[in-house]
C-alpha cells in the first residue's frame, strides 16, 4: 500500500512539472479576477482541457 500512494504522489509531481513546462509555450484567453477583461494568460492542461481556473504561479493551470 505504500508503494502505491508513493507512486501516485511521483505520478502527480511529474505531472506538475511537465504542466509547468507546457504552460511556457501556451496562452489563453482568462481572467485573473471577477470583474477584469479577459487578457492572454499562460495556460496549462488542466485550464486548456478541463477549463478549471487554478491561477498560481503567475499562471492557469
């Protein structure tokens, strides 16, 4: 059971790092708050597929 929790959390991490990584390259359209226009944001996977706004970093991911 220990090896199973420590591989998903090495699975979610590694994710992270190449959702970094893809959002160097990427933009989308997004708002960074509730009343602001929307301006070109750096945009990961999970705001490009999924469209859940997680603004951290200076950046959607």
């Amino acid at each position: 059971m220990k090896d199973v929790f420590i591989g998903l959390i090495i699975a979610i991490v590694v994710f992270f790092i190449v959702d970094f990584i893809y959002t160097e390259k990427n933009t989308c359209l997004a708002s960074t708050c509730v009343n602001c226009p929307e301006t070109e944001e750096k945009c990961g996977i999970i705001k490009k597929l999924l469209d859940i706004d997680i603004y951290l970093f200076d950046r959607f991911w």
